[in-house]
C-alpha cells in the first residue's frame, strides 16, 4: 500500500509539472541572428549630413525619416536620400504614424507610398508608431493593421514594426507581432531581455542609443545594431503612386524660441499642432519641462514668402530687400554656414536684392552613384559679447541653441562668457 501511494503521488507531481509547462510561456526577446550591420536612423533633426565621413565611420545601414501623418514630407527625405546612396550605404525608410482611426490610417499609408514612390530602398519599410493621441490599446493595433498592411499592398514590400520596450510588451498585440518583426528601441544592456514578455520573441534590429556620435553628423544621432533580416528580400523601386491628396506634400518647420511662461500645450495650441507630436519631434522626454531660449520646432502648412524654385533636393531662393542670411537659414531650417559654404559668400552679412542663393543641394546630382556626394562646410567664429544669449546667437545664425553645445562642448546653456569664442 506504501508502495502504490508512492507512485501515485509520483505520478500526480509528474502531471502537475506537464500542465505547469503548458501554462507557462517561455520567453526568449533577443536577436533573431548576429547583429552584424552598423546602423543610424536620421531626419530633419540632424540637417546636413556628409554621408562620405558617415560611411568611413563603419556604418552600414542609414534609416531616414521619410513622412509623419498624412501630408509632411521630411525636408531633408531627398538630400538624405540621395547622398546615403551615393556613398554606398543601404538605406532604409521610416514613416511617423500620427493616426487615430482606421480610415486616417489609410491614408497615412499612402501618403507615405506616394513620398519614397520610385525610390530603391535596401531594408524593410518601417512604421514608427509611438505617440497614440489618446486612443485605446484595441484601436492601436488597428490602426497599424491597416497602415501596415496598405502599405504591403501598395509596395509589394515587407514592413518591420519600430517599438520601445514598453508599446512591444504592453500595447501592440501577438497578432502583429506574428506577422511583423521588430526593431527595438532600447537603451540599456539587450542580453538582458531574454526574460521579458513581449509579444515579440526576437528582434532584427535595436536602437541602443539616442547620443550617439558620428563623423560628418553635427550633434547627437540615433546608433542602431541590425541583422540580416532587416534588408529586403526584393529591393527593386517602390512603385509609382501618386500623392493622395494631390498637390505638393508640405515639407517646412518653424522654429519657435521658448519665452519664460510659455509651456508645450500653449504652443501646440497657437500654432494647430499637439503636444505629443511636439515632444517628438523635438525629442523632449518631458512635456511639462521646457526652458527659455529653448528652440521648438513646428511642422507647418505655411506658404514661404519670395520667390523660389524648387527641384530635386535644392531650392533657389531670391533675396529680398531687406533680407538676411541669417533670416533666409532659420527660415529654411539650416545653418547661415552651410548657405555661405554652398554659394561661396564670403561676407555672411552681405548679401544683395535680386541674388540668387542655393539653400540645400546634392553636388553633381547626376553623377554616377558611386561618387561620393559632399558640401563642404566651414565654420564661423563668434566672438560673444555682453548681452549676447545662445539663443540670440542661435537665431541670429540660424542655428539651434543644441548645436552651439554640441559643437562647443558648452555645459550650460544659459552661461556663456563676454569674450568667449564659439563655433557656429
């Protein structure tokens, strides 16, 4: 009797551990293969990028902002474009979603076709979708379903889902997951994820920093690790598809300068925008937390004033009276250096009525693919004098007040010295 009641409390535990085994999920979040490929992600944030010190850096694989909702065209998508091909990296594309309903994800979808329409992209087309407008968990994953899956539609592409550790644990659903990889957004040590329950299991891309330092980049860029699985297995020209909503697509930001008192949501309120895409696109992790003299940039369906023609990644702009240069870049969102260096100007405060002047353009757009694409660049010396703030000085060269401490290594902002030499 002592004997069988041994066996059958064996045989209970044994039963027992087969059920605990079914019950539990085994989750492994790690790379699906080697991440072998260097990569960056970039857009408009970073202005002009020398793609020929980028790819003599060790990088790979270059991810570029492409779109963002159903009618902003990033103003740098071309320029990147062109010259991350020229130089020999493969290229990837990313689309901002900003919907919140099925139909608006639709067309987001192809919007987003219509900008990187005949354009050879190397890595799987990718939905950034992290700012949610207030919808629920349910109409989240709808709302990439169908983005996702228009997209496939249209492109005859496959799609990888861009996720923060959170959204991929808590918010996109096993359905997407199962159909979609993923590409991580994660800042810490990944080895130890191999315990996280993910909808996912493995990833095919990581994002492992936002400060990261690259040659020919001015300030803080995105670094990224891939895998193989990341690159297309048909990477032949997306095909022709018109804009949606016809016309041209809007491709300008304001720049905004933080006065004491303001705070996101007044902004967002005056200038038509949310404060979510606001703190995205100007990555503030904290909405409630801005300063003074901080530069806030605001996509906008502004006309510009003057005359201008635009072609192929460049636009040529005719100086009115009154104007300056400083004035043209913050206008257009570079540098007052980058416009001296590409039209040759000696006196960057000397410009004339009736001139023409080159805002962005690729050198020699149509060279052979394999020439490396550059503009130079030089930089001007400020000499700070009493009164001056960064971000006089950053409106002045129209500039940001981020890239003044990025280049000048400038601890506080709100501290510079009379006599003080900064690099614009």
């Amino acid at each position: 009797m002592w004997r069988f009641k041994q066996k059958l409390i064996a045989i209970i535990m044994l039963i027992l551990m087969c059920f605990s085994i079914v019950a539990i999920k085994v989750y492994a979040l790690s790379p699906a293969s080697d991440l072998n490929y260097q990569g960056i992600d970039v857009s408009d944030w970073q202005g002009y990028i020398n793609y020929a010190e980028v790819k003599n850096s060790g990088i790979d694989v270059v991810y570029i902002k492409s779109s963002q909702g159903s009618n902003w065209k990033d103003p740098y998508f071309e320029l990147n474009y062109e010259n991350a091909k020229a130089n020999g990296l493969k290229v990837g594309v990313y689309h901002f979603l900003t919907a919140t309903n099925t139909e608006a994800a639709q067309q987001e979808a192809e919007f987003f076709v219509s900008v990187i329409s005949g354009k050879q992209i190397d890595c799987k087309l990718a939905m950034d979708f992290e700012v949610f407008g207030g919808i629920g968990t349910y109409e989240i994953n709808q709302v990439s379903k169908v983005f996702l899956s228009k997209v496939e539609e249209l492109t005859g592409k496959e799609m990888v889902i861009y996720s923060d550790l959170y959204n991929a644990t808590n918010i996109f659903d096993e359905e997407l997951a199962n159909k979609y990889p993923l590409w991580l957004a994660y800042y810490g040590d990944y080895n130890y994820l191999r315990n996280e329950s993910a909808s996912w299991e493995n990833f095919i891309g990581v994002q492992y920093e936002d400060n990261g330092r690259i040659n020919g980049i001015n300030g803080y860029v995105d670094r990224d690790l891939y895998s193989e699985k990341i690159f297309l297995n048909d990477n032949s020209n997306i095909p022709n598809n018109d804009n949606p909503n016809g016309g041209e697509p809007n491709t300008r930001t304001i720049t905004y300068v933080v006065r004491t008192g303001d705070t996101l949501s007044g902004i967002a309120l005056r200038y038509g925008a949310t404060v979510s895409e606001l703190a995205n696109i100007n990555g503030i992790a904290n909405p409630n937390l801005i300063y003074p003299g901080e530069d806030i940039r605001i996509p906008t369906n502004s006309n510009v004033n003057g005359n201008e023609t635009r072609a192929t990644s460049k636009i040529i702009y005719t100086v009115k009276p009154g104007d300056t240069l400083s004035a043209i870049a913050l206008r257009y969102g570079v540098s007052v250096s980058q416009i001296a260096s590409i039209n040759n100007i000696s006196n960057v405060n000397l410009i004339y009525p009736g001139e023409k002047i080159r805002i962005t353009s690729i050198s020699n757009p149509n060279s052979s693919q394999n020439q490396n694409v550059t503009v130079p660049t030089t930089n001007i010396r400020y000499n700070v004098k009493r009164g001056d703030t960064l971000s006089g000085i950053a409106l002045r060269y129209g500039t940001t007040v981020q890239s003044l401490v990025n280049k000048n290594n400038i601890r506080n902002p709100n501290l510079i010295y009379v006599g003080q030499i900064l690099i614009i």
